[in-house]
C-alpha cells in the first residue's frame, strides 16, 4: 500500500526494449520523501494553447471587495499587463503583473531535478516569497492508446519514439492507472512547487540503472551529444 491506495503492477517490458536492457526500469518506492526518478502525478498545462488573462471588469456590489465580474481574453506575449484599475481583494494585482489561465490536465509526470540546495533563511529576508520559493522540476508523460478523451499517437511514430530516434521523446509503460503505453516528453520540462500539496507521489521510482539512462537522454536532448558507451548509445547503435 502507498498512502491509502492500493500500488499498481510494475509493467514488463518486451525484450527489444530499452527498459529491459536496463531492467529493472521500476521500482517500488515508500519513501515520503522527493527524490529524483519519481513518478509523481501533477497539472500539467497543455503546450500550443493560447493562454487567456484574467480581466475584473467591475464588482456587482460596491461594498464588497472579495467578490467581481471578470472576463478572459486571449494573450500573447507582445501584449503588456494591464495596470490593474479595479482592486479586488481577492486577486491582489501589483503594476506588471496580470493572471492567466491555462487549460491543462492532471497527468503522471517524472522528477528530473530536485530543485537545489535551500537558500539560507537569512538570505531569503526582505525578499518577495517566489524568488526563494523551493520548486521541482518535472517532464509530463502521455498516453498512446486512444480512449474517450484523445485521438492517440501513430503506431507508425510511437515505434520510431520506441527505437529512441528522438531525444525528446521516451516510450515507457507505467506502474499507475491509465494507458498501457506513455510518452515522456523531454522538451517540455516545467516547474511545480516542492510543497506535497503540489503534487501526489505515486509509489514508484526509476530504479538506479534507469535514471542515468534517462540523464543520458536529457544530455542528448541538450547537447545533441550522446556518449557512445551509454545504454541509450549501445541501445540505438542495435536498432539501426
């Protein structure tokens, strides 16, 4: 059991697979604690959307602050932040700053960095909370199969994703509820906060012969390098 759920089978993967030439790829993990490898569940906005900002047009009763008529419309980034007009005490606004919202999904998704070391306390003082805000980062994953709510992937592109032809894209199968199959997209690293109300840990981890395979990938992805007595290089060289 993790938590009060039930933990999901670790997936086996075919033997022309990566994962199994770095076998065992999952790993049960207890630990509450964050570590890198693990796979957590967090939002994640979708990529190619236009975000829209968030407007207060006015209030339906002067007298009181907590509560305004807004509107959303669409942003891009050569538009500057409107100097707040309105003041609503629930959507505090300082010059320069504007809310946005984004359309997204709460999908499974793998820490790849920590976040750091803290920042001492007594070099956080005077400064505004989000400089020093302790953050993740996380890479979302996917879901091949079709189902009610997307199209899937091409067979024909999921197999070129599985023979490790991108070093944006990585086929995995997860130990969690959901698709049989999952892309993880390296290309679209984001943050999240390190509070536990940010995220849910899912009870796995990769285990410590897949994770270098994954900092191989990431390497690959951001130097268009790939060290050639790697896993990842061994295993593309076999594919060819």
């Amino acid at each position: 059991m993790y938590g009060d759920r039930q933990l999901a089978v670790i997936p086996k993967f075919p033997e022309d697979s990566i994962q199994d030439l770095a076998s065992p790829w999952w790993v049960e993990d207890s630990d509450a604690r964050l570590h890198r490898g693990d796979l957590v569940r967090v939002f994640v906005p979708y990529s190619g959307l236009q975000p829209h900002r968030l407007v207060a047009e006015g209030r339906s009763d002067p007298r009181v602050h907590t509560k305004a008529l807004f509107k959303m419309e669409p942003w891009s980034v050569g538009q500057r932040p409107r100097t707040p007009v309105l003041p609503v005490a629930a959507l505090p606004e300082a010059p320069g700053e504007a809310y946005y919202v984004y359309r997204g999904k709460y999908r499974p998704g793998l820490v790849v960095s920590t976040g750091g070391v803290d920042v001492p306390r007594e070099l956080r003082t005077g400064a505004a909370k989000w400089q020093t805000a302790p953050t993740v980062l996380v890479a979302p994953y996917y879901g091949v199969d079709p189902d009610g709510s997307r199209g899937g992937w091409r067979p024909q592109f999921v197999e070129r994703i599985r023979n490790a032809e991108y070093p944006q894209y990585v086929w995995d199968k997860l130990p969690a509820d959901g698709p049989v199959e999952s892309i993880l997209r390296l290309d679209q690293l984001f943050h999240t906060g390190r509070h536990h109300m940010d995220y849910e840990k899912l009870g796995y981890r990769l285990s410590d012969h897949a994770l270098p395979v994954i900092d191989d990938w990431l390497r690959w992805l951001l130097t268009e390098r790939l060290p050639e007595d790697s896993v990842l290089a061994i295993y593309r060289s076999a594919q060819l």
